[in-house]
C-alpha cells in the first residue's frame, strides 16, 4: 500500500475534529510482516523503549 498521496489529518477538517475529539489510546489489532516486526523490535531495544511505543511514534509522525 503506498501511501505517498495521503494527506496529513490536520488537511481532513472532519479527521482534524476526531482527532482533536478523541483522548487517550485505543487498543489494535495489527499484521505485520516478520521481518518488519523484528527491524521495530531491534530498533526499539537499541533505543531503550518498547517496540509498541516505537510503532505509535512513527505512526504519530505519520498522521
């Protein structure tokens, strides 16, 4: 899935109102490849965090 077209959630007025709206964090579901999860894993470990946070950090960065 290439993603390179999407628009930050701050340009979606109607994302930007859920985003601002919703507090706190919501538990996924999420399949990853191995070969990714273990890359997040290792960076995670060499950066002393989880790899949970390390996922939600790209992720924020992402939005």
């Amino acid at each position: 899935m290439d993603f390179a077209d999407a628009q930050p959630v701050a340009a979606v007025p109607a994302l930007a109102q859920l985003q601002a709206e919703t507090v706190g964090k919501t538990c996924v579901t999420l399949l990853l490849e191995n070969e990714v999860l273990a890359s997040l894993k290792l960076r995670a470990e060499i950066n002393g965090c989880h790899y949970q946070t390390l996922i939600n950090e790209i992720l924020i960065r992402a939005a």
